[in-house]
C-alpha cells in the first residue's frame, strides 16, 4: 500500500514554488531580533507555539484599529467589514485544507476546544454503553481526556493503539483493536512529543471498512505538510491557529456535513440560534449552530492572514526546508556522547525529543536558555509517551519555518556545554 508520508506528499521540484529566502522571511517576524540575556533568541519551541508574521501583527491590529464591531447581526458599516473579513477568513481555511462545503469549517477556540466539541456533541448522541473508542500512545491530553470523561459519563471502552520503541505506531495492533463495537478513531497526525507522522490514509481506510468514523488531530501537522481532508477522507480534522503562524484562541474544527448535520450543538447562546422561546428554541444552520457567542474575530482574521502567508511561501518547499533542519540536527545530536533521542520513527516531522544521561531535561532547558536557546522540556502533555520509554521528561527542539542551520549550530554547542558541566 502507498504510505502517506510528509516526503512523497510533498515532493517539491524547483518550478513548484520560489527560491526560499529565509533572510526575507526572518525579516517578517519581529520577536526574531529579541535578544535573550544578551544573546540572539534561538527559538526552538515551535511544536508549543509558533511566532507571527507582522503580516498577522498587521491584520489583527487592523480590526481593532480601524473596523472593531461584533459581526452578524449589525447594519452598519463596520459591522459589515468585520462580517465579511470573518466569513472570508472562513473561505480561507476552506480552500487551504481543500474542505468541500464552506459550512463544514467551525471555527473554535483551538484543537482542545475542537476535539472537546466532538466529543461532547457526536459522542453523548452517538456513542452508548459497551462502544468502544480506539486512540493511540502517542495522543496529547487533549485527545485522551475527554475521551476518559465520556467513558465516565457512557461507560464506554476506550482502546489504545501501541507504539514501538522507535515510536511508530503499530498499525497490525490497531486492527486487531476494530470489531464491532468499535465506533469511533481519533487519533493525531504527527506527535507533539515524538516527531512521529502517522499513516493516517491507511488509519482511515482501515476504519471506514467498518463504516467507523475518524477524527483527525491536526496540530502538529497543518504547518509542517499538505492538508487535504477530501484525498484524507477524514470525518473530523482539528488544528490551532497558534501553531500555524496565527493567533492564540483561535482554531478549526472540520467536519463532514453529513456528521455536522446530526450533532447537537456544544453550546448555547447567542448567533447560534434562529429563533428562542421559552417553550421551543430553534437551532441556527451549520456552520452557526456550532458557534455560540461573539467569536474570537481578530483571531479568525489572523488566521486567515497566516494561512495566506504560508500559502504565499509554498508549504511544499518549507516542509522540504524544515525536513532539512531534522535531518541536520539529528545528525548532530547522533554524535553526542550521552545524548539520546526519543523517537525514531520512520518518518518523522520537525520534532527531536532527547534525554541526557547526567542532566534532567528541565536542567537542560534552564541552561540552553542561558545561550538565549528557548527549547520545551517536560511530558510535553503526552505523559504516556514518557511511560512507554520509562522516562520522567524530554528535552525537545522543534522547529518553524524561520529556523536555520545556524541556530541549530547554537543549539548543539550549549547541549555540549551542559553536558560537560553535568559531567
């Protein structure tokens, strides 16, 4: 079968995009010439957050600047500006992740909020007692634990796909996993913790054999590589706008309108209503329904703006920069005496968690910063991934498309530096 992996879907040739000018596009991001304790910020902590363009800087200070109203419902002139750069910002993610129906982007407060939607409203409908629902390993909290508070509520079954100690899945246990009582597979596309693309084409076909419907968590991927929710087939696809160049509190739940269609709504409230009396409330049509309130619209905005700009560089040639920067850092790092890395997959996207022999991952972080290196270090939110390889912590480095070879250089000089104080 044909493996849906960040190389062959992103196979990039010369014609496909322009030359990649990094130096123009580290001119874009102002945080960039930060200097910490005295030193150029090296930011490698992408995987956490990632930093804003100041064409994103612009576009959100634009709205609250120069057409600041709450959207929908208004008549006059700035409320119909702001209307309509909101549901322009809709199209926007539309035609970026290729959904078919513009009703079926929701925007949300990120892939937590997303996921927890998904959960609250298909899962309390459609999932009963004796169902059970297959995540994997290497899922975030925030694809595990609502999952565990429904299985509270509805005592219902929840499956775990394992990982081997490179940290691939294993597809063959995820099978064995489906029967009949299977309903539901959320499972996430690359891990925040390991770096690991998941086959989720073949995840997908897998599950829909069984007419079993999949969510896809988005929020490691959606900057890294081509998304495509029609070739993907996926029934819900979620990401952040934080991780993709956008602002915070904004983020994407797509979904199927057949599914969209049949689930309750989340919330209650304003805009998603058509008409409320005491005794009846009428739901407002997709993609309203699920948008309860005033909207994040500055975030919405700023997301659009992000996705044009990845857009505008090509997301094939920075997936082929990026696949660079992996490569030449775990080059590095592989050299290093007592340095290890966790995870090893056979495709991998962006991320290099590592562990020392002499120092705790937190001691790292605390040092690399000295030399102005900002990593992340911790469980990362993904706790049994660190149970798998019986570790407490990693250090991770991850990378965006600003980073270059040069800060990797940095970072491997202070990983030394640590390793020889600790020794």
């Amino acid at each position: 079968m044909n493996e849906y992996t960040l190389d062959q879907y992103n196979e990039c040739v010369e014609t496909d995009c322009d030359p990649y000018n990094i130096k123009g596009i580290r001119e874009d991001f102002p945080i960039l010439k930060t200097l910490v304790h005295g030193k150029p910020l090296v930011y490698l902590d992408n995987a956490a957050t990632t930093h804003k363009p100041r064409q994103v800087i612009n576009a959100v200070n634009a709205f609250y600047a120069e057409y600041n109203s709450n959207i929908h419902r208004g008549v006059h002139k700035l409320s119909q500006i702001a209307t309509d750069k909101y549901e322009d910002a809709r199209r926007t993610v539309k035609s970026f992740i290729n959904a078919k129906h513009l009703e079926e982007i929701i925007f949300t407060s990120g892939t937590t909020d997303s996921i927890n939607l998904v959960v609250s409203s298909y899962g309390r409908k459609f999932l009963k007692e004796g169902d059970n629902v297959i995540i994997s390993t290497m899922e975030h909290h925030s694809n595990i634990v609502p999952w565990q508070m429904l299985r509270e509520e509805k005592n219902i079954e929840l499956r775990v796909i394992p990982i081997d100690e490179n940290g691939d899945l294993i597809f063959d246990e995820f099978v064995k996993l489906i029967d009949e009582n299977t309903k539901f597979v959320s499972v996430t596309h690359i891990s925040n913790a390991l770096g690991t693309v998941n086959p989720i084409k073949h995840i997908i076909e897998k599950a829909h054999e069984s007419n079993i419907p999949v969510l896809i968590d988005g929020a490691q991927s959606v900057h890294h590589t081509k998304i495509d929710v029609q070739y993907l087939d996926c029934d819900f696809f979620v990401f952040s706008g934080h991780k993709i160049y956008g602002p915070t509190g904004i983020g994407i739940l797509y979904g199927k309108k057949e599914f969209l269609e049949k689930m309750p709504p989340h919330k209650g409230g304003g805009d998603m209503i058509l008409s409320v009396r005491f005794d009846r409330t009428i739901y407002n049509d997709l993609p309203y329904k699920f948008e309860a309130g005033t909207p994040n619209i500055a975030g919405a905005i700023g997301l659009a703006e992000a996705i044009k700009y990845i857009d505008d560089i090509c997301i094939k040639v920075i997936a082929r920069h990026e696949n660079e920067l992996l490569n030449y850092a775990t080059n590095l790092i592989n050299e290093l005496d007592g340095v290890r890395i966790i995870g090893n997959a056979r495709n991998k996207s962006s991320v290099i968690s590592f562990v020392m022999d002499n120092a705790h991952p937190h001691d790292i972080g605390t040092m690399l910063d000295i030399d102005g290196v900002a990593i992340r270090t911790g469980h990362h939110c993904a706790e049994p991934v660190m149970r798998r390889y019986k570790i407490p912590a990693t250090a991770r480095a991850s990378f965006g498309l600003y980073n270059t070879k040069e800060e990797i250089d940095v970072l491997i000089n202070s990983i030394i530096k640590v390793n020889k104080m600790f020794s």
